[in-house]
C-alpha cells in the first residue's frame, strides 16, 4: 500500500513544498498561540476559567429554591 502511494507521489511535481508549507503553518499557530497566552489579561483568563464553575452554582441554586 505505502508503495503504491510513495510511487503518485514521486510523480507529482514540487510535492516536497507540502511537508514545508504544512511545518510552517504549524509552527505559526503554535507560536501565536503561545504569545497571546503570555500577553492575556489575567483578569480575563480567570473569567474564562470560570465559566464551567458559573452553570453548576446557578443550577444548584435554582434547585435549593
């Protein structure tokens, strides 16, 4: 099988840009997304991380009632 594709892929023309292009893309989403972890607010970090605790509390409030 693995020949079978090794064999259409020889054939294309400029084939070896694909792994380069698809390295790069890699490695500007994971460093844009490491810059913006490091130059978020706390303020909004701590809210986002809270949003699963907020549902929880209010349902178990309205159940108390």
């Amino acid at each position: 099988m693995l020949k079978f594709i090794k064999g259409h892929m020889e054939s294309i023309d400029g084939v070896a840009t694909y792994p380069m292009i698809s390295l790069c893309i890699f490695f500007l989403f994971f460093a844009i997304l490491f810059l913006w972890v490091f130059t978020a607010r706390k303020a909004y970090i701590k809210e986002v991380s809270e949003l699963p605790l907020e549902d929880d509390n209010n349902q178990n409030n309205q159940l108390e009632l």
